[in-house]
C-alpha cells in the first residue's frame, strides 16, 4: 500500500508546483506530506520485511547496510532536483520519474513476495 500511495502522490505533486495563486498551496503541502508518509511506512515495512527474508545471521547485515546506502538519499536527491531545475526549469521531472520507479517497485514486491506461489512470502 505504500508503494501505491508514494506513486499516487508523485504523480500529483506535478499539478500543484506551478501554482497560479495560493489557492493550490495547500494541495501542494497535502500531496508532499502524503509522499513523505507514505515513505516512511515503506521505510518501516522495508525494515520489517528484511528479518522475514533473510536468515537471523545475515538479516543484521543486511538491514545495517541498507541504512548505510539509504543515508545517501539526501544527498542524491539534492543533486536530481538541482539537475532538474538546471534541465528542465523544475522538479516535474524528478517526479514522474520517481512516480515511475515506485510503481516498478510496486510490481516487483507483488512478484516477489505478495503474489500466490511466490518463493519468499512475506
């Protein structure tokens, strides 16, 4: 669900970042605080999800080294908005982009682990 809802709020945002009066600011702050919700659900679901996966020995690992790669998000994040600003003139870009990448993740966790007869059911 949250996968779902990420994408759902990044193919939203797009509509609310050229705003004509401040009207649509509030949509704005309602479809970001929704992608950061969402987000941090999937975050804590990941973490959970990680002892289900893997055996106790390497679940430690496992969870400690996807912390470490996912403390460089700020950091990547920071240089695609800049990049899309310089490209583009603005963040649309960035996302669809993501809006894309959460729905691949989306039908990559249904085939991995939600689906009937999948290997590793969580």
């Amino acid at each position: 669900m949250a996968g779902i809802g990420m994408t759902a709020c990044a193919l939203t945002v797009p509509f609310f970042t050229a705003p004509t009066s401040m009207e649509t600011f509030p949509y704005f702050v309602g479809a970001m605080l929704g992608l950061f919700a969402f987000a941090g659900i999937g975050n804590a679901s990941t973490f959970k999800q990680m002892p289900m996966i893997f055996p106790p020995r390497q679940a430690g690992g496992v969870i400690g080294f996807t912390g470490a790669v996912a403390a460089y998000g700020p950091f990547a994040f920071g240089m695609l908005f800049g990049w899309a600003f310089g490209a583009f003139g603005g963040p649309n870009v960035i996302f669809y982009g993501l809006a894309a990448f959460f729905a691949l993740n989306v039908a990559m966790n249904w085939w991995m682990y939600a689906r009937s007869g999948a290997a590793t059911p969580c």
